[in-house]
C-alpha cells in the first residue's frame, strides 16, 4: 500500500540542498533559496447552495520572483497543505528556470473537496479567493493557472473577478482559460505531452522501442488520461490504468514495472 | 516557576468562544470571527554587521476590518509565531471595537533577538520587513504601532521607507512615531496609564484607598517601569519590581498579592 | 386627482432659468450649469433567486463637481429614468451649495421593483451595480447616500463591494451605512427632521402656532412618517397620513389644506 | 430621394435577434448581448474663436469587453445620438469576434459640425472630449480609432491629452495615429480595402469579372474615395460617384445597379 | 540705489550655517539640509494670443518633506531663477518648522512676465506649468500656493487642471483658492497680518506706542498695501509708501527710519 | 594635449540649429526642440564604509518623450554635469528617431568618482539614486541603460530596487541587465560593435581595404577595448590602444592618422 507519509516541503529542502551542494551554492544563496519570498494565507467565508456560510482557507506562495512575474497553479483539494504549496512554489521556480523562462515561481491552493460542492458553490469560491489574492496576482506580478481539480473553467471566474475590480477584461491574469476569451492551444494537454515526451526520451536512452513497451498509467484525470491516449498514439501498449480511487489497480500494475512505468503526476 | 506552555491562539479562540455563546452570535459569524482574514508570512534576507546574509521570517496578520483600517503594533523577538500574531490581532479587533473606534484589528512581528542586533542590522531588518509588508500597511488600510521591542525610532523607519516608496511623506502610516515627525503625545506612557486607570477603577469598585495599597510591578519596560511610576504618583506604596529575567521577585511578590496585583503586562 | 406627467428634468432646467434670470448669470455659465457634467448608463445582469438571469439598467449622474465631491442619493424604482436622476442630480448641486458645504451634485438610480425582490436578489444586485459604477464612485470623487427604496442595510452593501476592490475597508465611500461600520447617527431621522425644521419657521413666520395647527403628512416611508412623529412632538395636531398607495386619504387632506399642509416629499 | 428613417440601434438588435435565434443563444446570453455594458454620455465647454463658450455632448459606449479591450471610433457630426453610438458598439464586438482578434466593442462621438469649425476649436473640443472620457480610455481598457470626420491628427491629439495626463507617452491608447508617432502603415486606406475585397470575394462569387464590371461609388472621403482607386486598380470601370451632398448622381447611378453597386459606406 | 547683488541662495545658506553652527548640527544633517531633495525643471511651450508658440522655463523645488507634505507659493517673474526657487524653498522648510505645522518646504516659479501676458495667455501658461510638475504636486505630497504676481484665480487653474487629470475635484491640492472652491478665510490678507503683529510686538519690545509711529511702507502690492491699511488700523502715521517702481520714495522714506520701518516684502 | 573645453550643450544646440536650418523647421519646432521636457535634480545622502554620510547629486534629463518612452544611460563621473546630461539627452532622441525605434531621448548621472568607491558603496548609492528618479522611470515611460562607469550589476540594482517599490519584478524598467534576470544578449559589445560597422561602411565608402587599414583606437573600456578585438577580427591592424590616462600615446597615435582613426567615443 502506497501512502503519502512525507512533507513535500521536506522533500522540496531535500532536493534543493543536493543541488545547492553540487553547485557550491554561498551559504547566503542557500538561505535565500531555501523560503518562499511570501506566503499569503486567507481565510474567508463562502455561502452555500443550503444558505449555510462556510469558512474556507485559501494559500498564494511566491517562492521567487528575481527573473520574473511569480507563475504557478491553483489547485483545490481536501489535502492542500501550507507546507504542500511551499513545496510546489519551489518547483515552479526551478522550472521556469531550467526553460529558461522569464517568471518566477508560486502556487497556490484552496482546502476544499471540488467533488462535494457544486458548480455555484465553486464559482462563488473561486471568486471570492480570488478577490482575496488579488492583493498579489496579475499580469505583471503573479500569473495563476490550473492545477489540481481547477480547470478552464475556474481560470475563467478568476480572470472575470479580477477584470471586474480593474473595470475591464485582463486576460493575461490566468492561463489555462478556455480558449474563446484567450486561452493558450494545447494547454489542456500540455501536461500529459510533457509526460509523453519524458517517456519518449527516456526510451530512446535506453534503446527501447515504443512498440515494444507496456504502459501503466497512474491517474486517469487531465494528465494520466490524455497521456494514456498519447503514449497509445505513440505505438505503446497500454496494459494498465488507475483512476483516484484505486489501490489494487496499483498493486496488480507494479508487475508490469519491468518494462515501463509511467508515474503521471511526477511529471505534473 | 512560571513557564508559557499555552498557544495564545487557542486562548483567544476559547475566549471569543465563551463570548460568542453570551451574545449568542450565529454559526457563521462564529466561523468569520474565529479566523484572522488574512496572514502574510514574509521571508526576507538582512545583511549583518559582519557581512553575512541571515534571512529572518516576518508575519503581519489582519483579523478583521470591517470597521476600518486594521490596527496593530509589531513586535520583534525570538519568540514570535504565527499563532501568537494570529491572537494578538484578533485582541486588536475586539479592544478597537470595545472602544469603539473605526478601525479593525492586525498585528505583526519579525522573528529575532533585537538584544542581539545593532542599531544598524536593527534598521536594515526593519526596512527590508517595512518594504515587505508594504503589500497590506498603509494609512487607509493598516496602521502599525509600536510593541514588545519596537520603538519610535523603529516606527520613524517603517514611515520613512514606505514614505520612499511613495515619493512623499506619509507620516499616517503608523502611529508612536516621534513627536517630531508627527507622533501623539502621550503615546509613550500611554499602555501604562491603561495600568494606572485599570487599577484606579479596581480600587473604586473594590472600595480600597491608593494610599493603603501595596503595588508589585511585573515587567520593568516600557509598561511596567512607567506604570510603577504612575501609581506611586497615585499615592500607591510600590513594594516590588521585576525585570525581565526575574523569577524570584516574582515570586516574593507574591506574599503581596492579598491586597493589590497589578499584572502589566495582562494590560497591554 | 394627481398625475405625475411631468418631466422632472424639465422642472429641474425651469427652476434653473429662472434664478438663473434673477441672478444675471452669463450664457456660458447657464450652458454649463444646465447639463450634468457625466452621465453613467450601466446594463448588467443580476441571478435572481429562480436561477434565472436578469438584466438590469442602472444610472449615475454627476452635475457638478466644481466644489467638491459629487454626493447623492441611490434610488430602486421602476420608475426611475435618466431625466428624473439628471433632473436630482441638479438639485443635489444647488441643495450642497445653499448649504455652503464643499460637495457637488449628483444622483443614482436602478430600474428594478425592490417590493418584489428577496433580499439577496437585492444584494447581488446592489453588489453588482457598485461594482459598474465603481469608476465614478470614492470618498474623493463621488459618495452615494440612502434615497427612495435603498437604506443603510444597502449602502452597506455598496461599503463592503466597494472595499473589496480595494482589498480594505472604505467607510466614507457611502453615507447613510449602519452605525456599526461608521454610519452617522441621525442621518435616518435627518430628511424627516428637515421637514420639521421647514414647518416650524413657516408657522414662525406666519405666526401660526404648533398647538393651533392640523396635519397631513403625505407618504408614510422614512420621511413621512417620521414627520408625522415629530410634528406631533412638536404640538401638531396629525390629522391624515398617507401612504404609498392612497389617492383617497390625499384627497380627503385637501380640505385641511387651509391651515397646513407639509408635502413631505419635496423637502426630500 | 433616400431618407436615414431608422433607429440604428434597432437595426443592430433586429439583426442580432435574428442570429441569435439562429445560434439557439439562451435567454439570459441574449439579455445580455442585447444591451451595451457601459454608456457614458459627457456634456462639456468648449471655447470657440469668438470667445463663446458652447456645450457639446458627447458620448463612448462600450457594447462587450469580455475578449478584450473595447475597440473602436470616434465619430463627430451632428447627426450623433446615443442609439447610433449604441448600435456602432454593438457591431465593433461583432466585427472583432468574426474576425478572431483579442478585442471587444466599442464607439463614441460628439455631436457637433466638424465642417463648420475651425482646426483650433477642432483641437480643444478633441482634448476637452478626450479628458472627460479618459475614465474609461486606456490601451489596457479601450482604444478609439477614427471615424466619420475624424482623422489620424484628432487621434494625435487624443492621444497627447491622455499622454500629458499621464506624465509619459501613451502611444497605445489610440490607433489610426500619424505614422510619425506610431500609426498603423496602412490603417488609412484600410477600410476602403475591405470594400475592395468584399467585392472582390462577391465577383468571384457570382462568377463575375472586375473587367466586366462598372462600379458606382456612394461618398467619396476616407472610405469611398479610395475604394474608387482600388477598384478601378483592380480592373473595374468607376463609372459613377458621389459626394456627401449628392442625391441625384445616386439616381442616376441606380441605373448601373444591374451589374454591381459597392455601397461603401455599409462596408465601414 | 538699491540694487539686488546677492544671490539669495547664497544668502540661505548662510543663515542656515550660523543657525547649523549655534545648534551643534552633526555634519551629516548640515550637509543633507544645505541641499533641496528635489529640483524640477520644466520647458514647456505656450500659444500666445498672436498665435506663436513661446517657450517657457519653469521650477519646482522641495527642499524638505521630512515632516509632511511640501508647501510652498508660485510665483511667476521675469526674475526668477534656480537659486531664488532653491532658497525659498529651504526658508519654506524653516518656516512650517517654526510654528510646527506638518509641512516640508517647497517653491515652484515661472520665468515670465505677467505684466506683459493676457488673462487668456497666464490661463495656458498657468495650465500647461501644473500639467508638467503634476509629477510632484498633490495633497498628500506638495500644496503649491500664490506667491509673487500669483492670485487666487491662478490656484483655481492650477486647482481645475490637476482636478481633470484626475477626473474629480481635489481642492486640497493648493491653498489661497478663490473662497467659493473652498479657499481659506483671511488668506488675502495673511503676509500682511504677519507684518503688522511683527510690527506691533516689535513696538511692545521696544516700548513704543503704534500712535507715536510714522511708518514707510515699501511695496504696494498684496503686501505692502494691506500692511499700510492694517498699521493705520492699528494707529500708526501712514508717512510713505512706494510701488514696485519708486526709487526715490525708497530714499525720501531713508529719513523716517528713526522711528520705524517696515519692509514688507523681508515678512513675506 | 587635448583639453575638453567646450560645453556639451553647447555642441548640441549648435548641431541641431544648424540640422533644423537644412530643414527648415519652423521657430516654434526649434523652440521646442531646443530645451528638455524636463529636467530632474536629486541631491541625496549616502552612508559610506567608513561611517560617514555623504551628499551625492544625480540628474535625469528628459529632453523628449513623443516618440515613446524615454530611453538614456545613467552615468557615474566627477564630471558629471546639468549640461552634459541635456546635451546627451537630446542627442538620445536624434538616435532613436535616425533609427526609427518608439523611443524618445533621456540621460542621467551621478556626480560620484566610482573608481574611489567600493561595491557596496556604489550600491547604495545607486540604490538611493534610484529612489530618487523613480517618478520618472518606468517601463512605459523612461528605461535607463548602462553608460559611462555604469554596468549590468548596476542595472540589476536599479531593477532590484524599483521593483520592491513595486513588489514585483519588473525586468523592463532597465535595459543593460544581466543576462540571467533578462539583459539583452549582445548588449555588451553593443557599442563596439556600432564602431565596427561605421568603420567598415566609412573603408567600403572610402574604397579601403580593411586588411589594408592600420588603427588606433583611444579608450580601451567597453567600447574601444571590444572595438579594438572587432576590428582585429575584421582584418584591420591595431597598432596603437589608449587608456583613460594616456595622452602621449594618442601623440603617437596621430602619426598613424595618414590611413584610419577609429575614434571609438565619438561612436558611443
């Protein structure tokens, strides 16, 4: 049984430190490096469908922003951790700057359950975390994007929420919006092609064909699922999958990491 | 002896429970009071004497602000934390609304040992945690004060560098500042007449006479150095002092308190 | 029986020629004076309780603005017409100035029967239409007030919409808001006490006493029937009320009309 | 003899009605796209040669932002009203939609007779209009372009007020500028263009042949003067053409409809 | 003959080095307050009623905003130079400093001479200046006020200009405005007040009585006129006064400074 | 022995008088053309190694912004003048318009010896400087680069600096960055370069042979050093360099000034 029992910001320190030794980083750029710049925590009140008001708590961490506007995900989910969105905002820096891109890294995060609530109680969520980071967020400070059980959909609300405060439309607020108000083309799959693209490289180090090799997805949602669907047009044989759910899919798939195993989510 | 062992957010939060069931507030208003609105986490990097980088981690919390700009001082010590912050600025909330004045309550600190700094490391910590926090301060929004190891001085840098920023003085930006550049009179001994008027009143009620009163003062800074004075003026016999580091005249002074206790720090 | 046929801008704009007249005023200056400076049309659309979407026209009119801040009131009727905000837009320009107080005139307005809306219909559309006039609204610029249909649970409304755009709380942005959050005390009396002050100098002036004088009071919402209260304080012997729907009881009035009759509405 | 007898405005919501049902919108997406967002109507001074003052109204309707910036001219005649501006609103969306471009819909105006003032008072009712609507221009926000009777020196000179008002050049708050100071190569002749290639695309269409073709050209300014040499470059015979003034040459040009007719003016 | 030899920035810094000297100011603080913070200077072009175009150069200077927002006059002279603007502006410092008003010091200037210019020609010059140094003026930041051949109707367009870029009225961005835009009561009047009681303690100090004083007024303007009337008032001998042209009343007045001579302009 | 006599501006305005004669610009174009829009000056403290506070004085000269933003380098010299900073302020907007780029001319400075100041010396003073001019630059409206004794780490601290005003990065506010936190690649050799493609085209329109071409470079910074490494590669021959101190080695570089001198500053 696989449980998640470490802090990812331990693991998030862990990496660091290693790299920091390999580069011979000053004990100064270790400091720097090693805390986001800022961590904002909100705490505000939603109504619900039943006229119930329920208290919600949001996070905005900007781990670095020397090279640019912070970037980096929201993602809503019972599990969302301060520790968690530290951790992801660390990495959004490293990967904005091993592409070379000029941003920043953040994330952010809401303690919810996206599955329990319905589509109003989400907007009036999204909108009001919104108008509670907007403190932060914006084309040339801090760019949100989906993550975890947001979507289009909710880059959407947030990118009207704010351009209501402003008095007209910034799109450039949010990426990952539905394409028809500005969003980016082959976002949707940008993930899952990230994972197929890894795959690809991998097996090509290691001399393997795609022909040849059985795949087990981990995750069937907006990575696993379309990456299944990629590395099947790639010429793989998808042998395995896993939806949120389930452990003994898992179990039955490790027979098959003799091969190849796909860890979706490690990509994301 | 006497050791801090409870978090002071859980005090607050057991008090506002007990309030909040007298007044006989609804669930939701519960939930809204019970949770700061907004907590900012600030990590920022100071060069010290020596030329070394050390980081230092900074709060500044708002609880509420609904009657107006928040309002709260900043406090520098090694023993500030999140969930101290988190209480001392939902106590500004409920002082501010007692007294009815329009302004909410916040609050806010740096993780340090000001003993142990210069005046120098002093000023370029308190610029830099200035030009953080600036994102939440300003004079309609949040209003610092002085608190456990700020000062004027101090506060004269929080306006100076947010007057920086803005290209002219704002001198509205926090309050204690030296009388010079705008500070209240009154402002330095003004915690410790609270002490003095507390006490006054106690004795009214209580039907005892100053004259005949014993007065042991815990805390000999800003609060209780002046507030020994104050009441010695009162015609009080002050009998005991302690500073910060005394456990014993505390507890002699305890052989007093079958008369008259004044805690000065509960006042502040 | 009594019609309104009239156009209330033309009232407005005949009243302004004729002590236009009596003062000399150049021609440039009656141009000027004659228009609102800006006239703000907004369409937007509010959820009603049902889940359907509705579209709402709302209005704000600036007159003047040459000696201060625009201030005027927020109607909710469907009788509401850009004319008749133009036309109180202009008074409000006069009534600041009579008063030598530093503001301007102007008037707001939203078609839409409050009488038949629940109470978070009217929220939201309250909420929604600060957030449309939101340009032209501020504590420097243009501060809205109470006026036929809207009350401080409402301007509390467009306080806490408005402060949210600004990530504080801005209590000058409205009058008329609840004690609590920094209404003035008073102020749901003051149009009303208006009324009072304007009946008690025109019996001075007559040399009518109180004690000898019979009353109708025509309207019984916030200004009538406070007027009727505080004329029978006075000494007035209260004789009709009426309200909002009655033709009859104005009709009955008209025979007392030959001592006194207090049109409450016009000293609005 | 052709008399303008219809509102624009309800040309523009019959013709939106009609598609709407043909694009099965919902209710509440018709309700909304029926009506402009914001209308701002501004009354304002201008001082003519003479030394008078006369008022001018003028108006900028934004119909849709939610693609984008609003878009669009600024036209000045007197023949101006806010049903033309409206209904010119709601074509900017659609234009900007059809053609796929970040943008949203926008115009404005000023009822006046440009041809009877002189460049001076042209000048000062331009800085006069443009400082009134600078509430709602902006490159971030909307963006006037020329229109009927207005020209790439008055966007110079709207530009340069927004410019001063802002401390520093604003070149994006306009288009259809002088080249000099970052107009568009092109943009003059630009909507001429569309009217070539319209017919162009209809010829082809229709199985026609430019040769073949004898072209009466409706007005003879900005648009339909270059629109003559542009299909008299592509082949055409220009056999007829019109000016502001002139009815009878349109009849006799009705003779010359049996092959084609290029109303320019619907083009713009 | 009188003839101004010094440079009066000269002469500021002079007196400050005896002020500096007799206080034991550390030299840092002497060298920060010898020089403005700020200096502006402004070229910027005026049509002239005969349709040409002039250049003109204007100043502002803060010398110091330590203890709030700058203040200082305008004042529009062929004269006027960097150095006077400079040493005006450190006397303004030391004047809010004196009676302990929260302000800086502050002095802005024209190079012109409005004795030659027309209303209309003072109106866009007057215009045009505010525009270029709106940079730093505002009410939290620098209040301009009249200074040398500078009047009320001149901080009324130095008010209305600021107020359009802003969209609102700020009449807090100048004082010594006309009363009916919310200028101050007794303004006018107010140097020549000052000269008057500098006179009247004087004679108290010296023991001489106001009925016994002949008094020579130099300068006729806002200054010396009022300061004639305001001594007479005050039973003073009004024996001669000069306009800004006399040479030879300046020396017949040399004979009646046995008893007491007022130098207007030295108050101002 | 050469001897810098002449006054920049001086040089300028001569320039360019005679350039508007050729092209019979009109007086008022000259008049405008001839001054700066404005010009700032900055007189601020800076705390040195030793303790000390020491006055700097800075400028940033905007000659003319119509074109676009503002665009000049910032220098660091005793030399350092008004003067000198408007006449390479004016010179900036010839560049930019001969080039046809959106940009208008800027220069500034800080009378400073850099050469007698230690890094962290320069990077207050840089930082505080900054300060100081950051009402007028900005992305939108003036962007610094490096010039004379100024390089990335300085641009970098200018970009650090205004972008805590800011509280986010904001890379365009400076070009001449690091390459890292986004300078522009080539910016370095830039100038250098521009001296190699003048010679070059100077020996193509001459019918010279580079390889043919003896050359001497004077200055060996920035620009004549990686001029000199351009040249070489070219095919010319160096065959005399110059420092900063040296004038006998441009005595016997005149000999050589029968073939090609490159004089590398001119170019700057």
């Amino acid at each position: 049984m696989v449980v998640e029992l470490v802090n990812p910001y331990d693991v998030a320190i862990h990496q660091f430190d290693e790299a920091a030794e390999r580069l011979g980083l000053s004990q100064a750029m270790r400091a720097i490096l090693r805390k986001p710049k800022r961590e904002l925590i909100v705490n505000f009140p939603v109504r619900m469908d039943n006229g119930d008001v329920e208290m919600f708590t949001g996070y905005r961490v900007q781990h670095n922003i020397n090279r640019g506007p912070a970037k980096g995900g929201i993602r809503y989910s019972p599990a969302v951790s301060l520790d968690e969105v530290r951790a992801l905002s660390m990495w959004m820096t490293w990967k904005c700057a091993v592409v070379d891109i000029p941003f920043g890294g953040a994330k952010g995060g809401v303690i919810c359950d996206p599955h329990k609530m319905s589509s109003a109680e989400l907007e009036r969520l999204t909108r009001r975390y919104t108008t509670e980071i907007s403190l932060l967020i914006g084309p040339d400070s801090d760019i949100p994007a989906p993550d975890m059980n947001t979507n289009p959909q909710i880059m959407g609300w947030i990118m009207d929420t704010y351009s209501m405060h402003r008095g007209y439309s910034v799109p450039a607020v949010t990426t990952g919006k539905p394409l028809a108000i500005g969003g980016s083309e082959g976002r949707l799959e940008a993930t899952a092609r990230g994972v197929q693209v890894v795959a690809r490289e991998a097996m090509r180090d290691k001399g393997m064909n795609p022909e040849d090799c059985s795949v087990v997805v981990q995750g069937f949602g907006n990575v696993g699922g379309i990456a299944a669907r990629l590395l099947h047009e790639m010429g793989c044989r998808v042998v395995g999958i896993s939806d949120i759910s389930g452990d003994c899919i898992i179990q039955r798939a490790l027979m098959f990491l003799r091969r190849c195993v796909i860890l979706a989510d490690l990509a994301a």
